[in-house]
C-alpha cells in the first residue's frame, strides 16, 4: 500500500509538472506611462492637438515627455512603442519612420528616472480641409513581457478654410526648355507651377503697371552655364513672369532678372524685379522623377532616391524670390548677419544669417525654431518634401516682400472673449472662452481672483462650467493664456462674473 501511494503522488505531481505554469506576465500588466506636455499637464485622457497653418507651410511640433510612473515594482527596461496613425502626414522627430497610415518610433526606458522628449507634426496639407482627428497609441513592454496599450487623441486645426492664392497673376514661359525638355511633362508643369504659387500666396500684392510684350528683357544659361540664350515676355502681364529651362549640369538654382527694370504701380517705383528665372538640373540615371501633388503620398518622396519637383521648385525658386543678392535688401541683410532684423531675432532667439550660397544655414541651430525644419537635409523630422517655413518667409521680407499677416502663421495670439456672462446659484453654468493666433494647443488657467465657488476652467480647452453655490455679487477673475511656444509670453485679462 506504501508503494502505490508513492507511486500515485509520484504520478500526480508529475502531471502537474506536465502542464504548463502560467507566465507572471499573463497575470499582470505593464504600468500605463504619463505623458506630459510643456506646462506640465498630463495628457493621457485630453490628448494632443496640432494645427495645420494657412498655406503650405512647415507647421508647429509639439513636444511631449513620456516617463513612466514613480512606483514599486516595475519591470525596467521598458521598450516603448508609439504609433501616430491616421494619416500619412503625421510624423515623430528622428529616429522614427514614415507610413502609409502614420508614424512609428521606438525607444526604452531604463529606469524611473529615465524619460523620452517626442516631437509630434503634420506635414502641411495643400488647399482648404476639415478639421482631422487622429489617434496615438502607445504600447509598453516591460522586462517580464507584460504589455500595456495606451491610446489617445489627436486633433488637428485646418486653418486653411478657403484655398490661399496670389493676390497677383503669376504668368510661367517655357519656351526656352529646349535642352532637356524637362517641362514637356504636364506633371512637372503643375508641380513646378504650384510650388511657385505657394511662395508668393503669403505676399500682401496688388497689380502693377502693365508691362508691355517684348519689355522684360532677361536670360537663360545652357548646361555649364554656356550658350546663353536670351528672354522676353511673350505677353503683357501686371503681376510675375516666371521662365523655366531644364538643364543637365552643373546644378538648380533661381534668380531675378538684372536687367535695371523694377514694378511701377500708378508709375511710382517699387522694389520688385518684374521676371524670374528657374533652372532646373535633373539627371534621370541618378533619380526618379516625383510629380505627385497628393500629400498622403509626400512620405514617399525619399530625397536620396527621386527628385520631388514640387519641393525642388520650392528651394530653387526660393533664390529668385528672395535669396539672391540681386535684391538689394537681402544683400544688405547678407552683409549684416542678420543682426539688424529684430522680427528674425525674436522669433528665432537669436540673428539668423545668410551663407555665401544664399541659404539660411543648413545647422541645427538655424532650423525654424517652431517646426523643427529647414531647407537643408536634416531636420528634427525625417527628410522628404522641402517646404517653406516661417523663418524662411521672415528672412525673405528683407528682400522688400510684404507678408501677408492676416494669415493664421503670423497672428499673434490673443484672447478674444470679450466678456463672460452672469451666473445664477444652483443652476448649471458653461462658457467658452475664445482665442487664436500662435501655436494653438492653449494653457489656460486662472491667474487672479477666483471663479465663484462650484466653477471649474479646464485648462485644455478653456470652459468655465460646474454649478456655483457663491453668495449673489460680482467675482473679479484674471485669466492666462499661453500658447504651445516655449518663447511665447502669457497673455492676461480680466473677466468679471456675476452671480445673482
């Protein structure tokens, strides 16, 4: 009997051993990680919101902290894994990757102490659209296997409600693109075509004086910059005339014609150079041609595989319009380092130079300060399409343009609720306080006074609500508004609720 009962707990406790033992990951999860924003709000529940500027212009980052909560018995290292989906043009500063459906990026926190600063943008979409909505989801994986899977919000503002134009016409010539035909092509036209329209919609034009057919006298250089040709208007025209040859060495480049005639309006001068010459240089064994204007298909312009032309054009052009010594002010603004545009200086923090190229230096130091880009190959975000940015258009007026600053890019922010109404005791109560300009993912706080007792103001989104329980008077409040720029000053104003 001894024996058979040792051999059944034998056999049982090898059955036992048999089946497999849940893991301690299965029973348990990894912790949820906090994400914080500049003024130190969590934004987990709220989530984030970006906007998409007026104009096809390299819009704002937001930078968020991710970190993990300051608990007992977390598995480290924690591997996290972030995804922007929603859309093509969503994007994670470096290292990160680009998507069809959005952008991914990875990274690990090693400890509690450990944090990781994430950028988050969309690339710029062309003409009048809806507000979006996206989503960001975070999966973390600690040291054990245990995952978590977070996921939150993402707005974008479109601000661009209507399509944003020139205010002048802009005439194109390519009646001199005999070398390479480069422009025979009806895609590369529109690419090109629309890149130059995008520069000059954030100018502030009116007509000029007509000029006459035959009257606007400039050249265009064959490859090496030999065999000359020489150009004329084919037209009468009152706003730009714009010629473009395609060439195959030595390289792309732009500039205003010199020939001594500037714009007349009602016959008094101007300072704008009447025409502009493009070359563009293209060598097919080395890349592909990339024409497409679509921008869910802008992640795929790989600059070190295909020639974007709608973002060449943009660059390029970028010499005739403004970066070209040719334009007296910008060779002034060459020669003084850029110490003497304030406006430069205090969005930027500081002078912003021109190289003897023409090019706002390609360091990290110049790239715009709000979006993280710049003409050059690197940026804060992954390299594809070349865009204007804001600090591109505020070096570009020393050239004598006037920006147009009812566009959403230059407004300053502001508090626009002029005034908040009564309450009553007991009742419910909502009002919504109004603002725009800046980067508007708004902080807003109380700064003085006090609302009347049972009133709440969200930060995130700037509502007053709740139900007061206050004795019937007047409560004197002051509200702060802080845009989403770490340079950025509070903007204050007082509001007075009364409760009766």
């Amino acid at each position: 009997m001894r024996k058979t009962g040792v051999a059944v707990v034998l056999t049982g406790l090898a059955l036992a051993l048999s089946v497999p033992l849940p893991s301690a990951a299965q029973g348990r999860a990894a912790p949820e990680l906090d994400v914080f924003d500049i003024f130190y709000r969590n934004v987990k529940e709220y989530g984030v919101q970006l906007v998409d500027w007026q104009g096809y212009l390299a819009n704002p980052s937001i930078e968020l902290t991710v970190r993990a909560p300051k608990v007992a018995g977390v598995a480290y290292p924690l591997k996290v894994d972030l995804k922007a989906e929603g859309t093509s043009r969503l994007m994670f500063n470096l290292p990160s990757e680009l998507t069809a459906t959005g952008a991914t990026k990875s990274f690990t926190l090693t400890g509690p102490a450990d944090r990781e600063i994430v950028r988050l943008a969309i690339h710029s979409k062309q003409g009048p659209g809806r507000d979006e909505r996206h989503k960001w989801t975070m999966k973390t994986t600690d040291a054990k296997g245990a995952t978590v899977k977070q996921t939150l919000p993402i707005r974008v503002q479109q601000d661009e409600k209507r399509k944003l134009e020139p205010s002048v016409p802009i005439d194109f010539d390519y009646r001199y693109d005999t070398i390479t035909g480069y422009f025979a092509d009806p895609g590369t036209r529109k690419a090109a075509e629309t890149a130059v329209r995008n520069w000059f919609a954030f100018f502030d034009l009116e007509p000029f004086d007509t000029v006459p057919a035959g009257d606007e006298v400039s050249h265009l250089p064959g490859d090496d910059w030999q065999n000359e040709v020489k150009t004329s208007n084919a037209k009468p025209y009152d706003g730009f005339y714009v010629f473009f040859r395609g060439i195959q060495t030595p390289y792309s480049t732009g500039y205003p014609a010199d020939n001594g005639k500037k714009h007349t309006r009602n016959g008094e001068a101007t300072p704008y150079h009447r025409s502009f010459s493009t070359i563009l240089e293209y060598d097919e064994a080395l890349m592909k041609l990339f024409t497409s204007l679509s921008d869910d298909d802008w992640y795929r312009s790989d600059l070190g595989e295909v020639i974007d032309v709608h973002g060449l054009v943009m660059h390029e052009f970028g010499h005739a319009v403004a970066y070209h010594d040719w334009w007296e002010g910008m060779a002034k603004y060459k020669e003084s380092k850029g110490r003497d545009d304030q406006e430069v200086i205090d969005y930027q923090g500081y002078p912003i130079p021109i190289d003897g190229s023409g090019h706002i230096p390609g360091d990290q130091p110049y790239w715009d300060r709000i979006s993280g880009q710049s003409g050059g190959w690197h940026h804060v975000f992954p390299t594809r399409r070349w865009e204007l940015t804001k600090l591109a258009l505020l070096v570009a007026e020393n050239a004598g343009w006037k920006l147009n600053r009812s566009l959403t890019p230059f407004l300053a922010p502001s508090i626009e609720t002029a005034a908040l109404r009564n309450a009553t005791a007991g009742t419910a109560y909502s009002e919504q306080l109004r603002a725009k300009g800046g980067v508007p993912f708004y902080d807003w706080q109380v700064a003085g006074g006090a609302l009347p007792e049972g009133l709440t103001l969200d930060r995130f989104t700037g509502r007053i609500s709740g139900t007061t329980t206050a004795a019937a008077g007047s409560y004197p409040v002051t509200v702060q508004l802080r845009d989403y720029d770490k340079l950025g000053t509070p903007l204050t104003k007082q509001f007075t609720i009364t409760v009766g």
